[in-house]
C-alpha cells in the first residue's frame, strides 16, 4: 500500500493507479518538479490509498509515459532541466523532432510594436517609444487546432486547478460546450463539429487558452515575440529595427490570407493559405483566427476619458481573422483587445515559451540538480 495525490500524477496525464513503479516514480516528479511553474497557491487535494505492484510489467513504464507525452504534444515537458536527464537518447531524439516540427525559433533582439502611421515626427517618436528587446524564444508554427485541444478537454483539464489562474477558479465550471459539457464554447458533447479537427480551435477565453499552454509546458506569446515572428525585424545600427508589414513584406496580398474577401467566410482548416508563410515558417499569423497574446490591451490617450476598470479585464489580440475587413487591421503590427472571458467564434491562439527555459541537450553542465537521473526516477513520492 501506498499513498497518492491525485494532482501530482494529472501532469503526467494518465492515471497512475496500478501502474508500474517507474511510471508511477516519474509521473510524481513531473508533478513535484515542475507543478510549482504553474500554480504556487494550488489547493491540498485529498489523499487516496491505491495498491502498487512490485515490479515494472511488460509494455508499462517509462517509454509509455513519453510516447504519451509527446502524442499530447507535451514534448516541452521532457526538455526541463529537471527531466531531461531521464531520456534516453533514442527519446531525446524524438523529443527533439517534435519541438523542431511544431515551433519555430526565434531570435532575440529588438522588435517595433507599432510602425509610423504617417510621416510626422509625432508618428515616428511613437514608433521609436514602441520599441522592445525580446528574447529567444520558441513560438507553434500553426494555432492549436481542435484535435489539440480535444487532448486537454479528454486528460481533465478543465479539473485540474493547478493549471488555472486562481481568479478564475470560480468561472472554471461555466466554461462549457453547448450541450453542457467542458470545452470550447461551440463544441458538442466535448467535441468539434466532424471535419473541424485541424481547424484552429475558438470559442475559448483568454483564461481557457492560458491553461491549455500551461498543460502541454508552455505559455502564451508576448505581443513582442508574437510581431518579432511575423515582422522577423532586420537591426539596423543607429535606427529601430526594421521589419516587415505583413509576414510575406510590405504589401498586403489577400491571396496569402484567410480575410474577408478573399476567404470563404470562415476559419479553415491551419494548413491552408500556405503562402502567408513567415521568413521563419510560422503559418496564419495573419487572418483565419485572431490569436490571444500573455499581454494586457492598453490605449494611448487621457486617462480620464478612458475607463481604465473596464479596460483592465482586457488582453491583448492580434492578427486579424476570416472576417477582417481593413488591411490595417491584418497586420504583423496592429493590436486589438477583447475581454479575457470573450468566448469569440474568430479568436484562437498559439503557445510559445522561452529559449531559457528548455534543454536541448545532456550536457552535465546543463543540469541544475547535482541528482542523477536514476535517482529523479527512483524518488519517493509518497
């Protein structure tokens, strides 16, 4: 016998319970290790007493629990400093794959958030003030799609509290489908409509989103990584860097893009309008879906005729969506707001997370812990 927290082994997944000990070992320090990144004010849940076998049985143990890690495209999970070291080089190689595949890297260095609107000096100081250092990054080369949300929703996400915003825990059981069930605001019975599972997933709320991002080890994009990746910005010495409109350059180009007009009035599916491709290969930056960013929305102007309490429930948006009109609007550069708990058919999103915050390699010197690895698998958990 032995006692469990149900929350440790809700990272890892899957239910532990009668499970082998390796499994059982390395699911709880999935937890111990790296829940604190998520929720420092998390609940105690109770305890419950399982029975354990005393041996790893045939087809159980560690390689399952990456497999499932990275079907669930929770890869960034396996490069922390604190896990890596458990891989063996066949799975770090696979890991490996899947964050290449999926995420682009970005550079760091300086971005310009907003261009000049015109050739007065007011115009260009706003653009000068605009501009920030981001740091290397990665950010998902397409939007999180339905079938990727769907391993969230089907895991116990929206359960899993540690993973929530602690405002928000008291919302948490409003956020459902319309037959009642947790998901995405326009799903049924836990699902998207039948062909929509490559479709970018909406109808979820900023808070929704940043829970999604936190359980596959992630995080939303910041406004300033979000336009360093579609701009991808040249530095020029003595001037603000200099970057592009649109992610194919300066013109707009309606053909390359999900907009009004040049769409068939919906969201389609994230491989189409391949010719919106960005210089570092991230896909539908512009149009299909407006993408949540980590970025509260402020406005420039007098603070008193702006109502700053309405305004703080709000974050920021980019990119414009199947029904963007304006080309100002469908722009690496131009920023919208919406409420964090809008539920929107057009506003979706995609993760991102910092170069710092991966190891891409089994260095000794990339560890953190003098531990070695048999000794974060053998670690008691109970």
């Amino acid at each position: 016998m032995r006692v469990e927290s149900p929350l440790k082994n809700e990272l890892g997944g899957q239910s532990v319970v009668g499970a082998s000990p390796t499994l059982r070992r390395l699911s709880g320090a999935l937890w111990s290790r790296c829940g604190s990144w998520f929720a420092p004010h998390a609940p105690a849940l109770p305890v419950q007493v399982v029975e354990t076998p005393e041996a790893d049985e045939p087809g159980t143990g560690v390689q399952s629990l990456v497999d499932e890690m990275l079907n669930r495209r929770r890869y960034a999970f396996l490069l922390r400093r604190q896990l890596i070291g458990n891989l063996t080089p066949e799975q770090l190689e696979r890991t490996l794959e899947c964050l290449a595949t999926a995420m682009c890297l970005v550079p760091e260095g300086e971005v310009t958030l907003v261009l000049p609107d015109g050739s007065d000096e007011e115009a260009r100081l706003a653009s000068e003030r605009s501009v920030v250092f981001v740091d290397g990054c990665y950010l998902d080369r397409y939007p999180v799609t339905n079938a990727d949300f769907r391993h969230f929703v089907a895991r116990g996400g929206y359960e899993q509290m540690a993973i929530w915003e602690q405002e928000i825990w008291p919302a948490v059981l409003d956020f459902v489908d319309q037959t009642g069930c947790p998901g995405p605001r326009f799903w049924q019975n836990g699902r998207c409509a039948p062909g929509e599972d490559n479709h970018p997933v909406v109808g979820v709320c900023w808070y929704e989103a940043a829970a999604y991002a936190r359980w596959v080890g992630k995080r939303l994009a910041t406004d300033g990584e979000w336009v360093k990746v579609g701009s991808w910005p040249v530095p020029l010495a003595g001037h603000p860097p200099l970057g592009r409109r649109f992610p194919w350059g300066d013109a707009m180009d309606r053909a390359r893009a999900n907009l009004w007009g040049s769409g068939p009035g919906h969201a389609v599916p994230i491989d189409q309008f391949p010719g919106g491709v960005s210089v570092g290969g991230v896909h539908q930056l512009i149009g299909n879906v407006w993408e949540w960013t980590s970025d509260p929305f402020t406005l420039d102007g007098d603070p008193d005729e702006i109502d700053q309490a309405a305004l703080a429930t709000f974050k920021s948006i980019r990119g414009g969506a199947f029904d963007t009109y304006l080309d100002s609007q469908a722009s690496c550069h131009f920023r919208s707001g919406e409420r964090a708990l809008a539920r929107k058919h057009n506003i979706g999103f995609r993760t991102a997370i910092g170069l710092g915050d991966l190891v891409l390699s089994q260095e000794p010197a990339d560890f953190e812990t003098d531990e070695q690895p048999e000794t974060l698998l053998a670690e008691d958990q109970s």
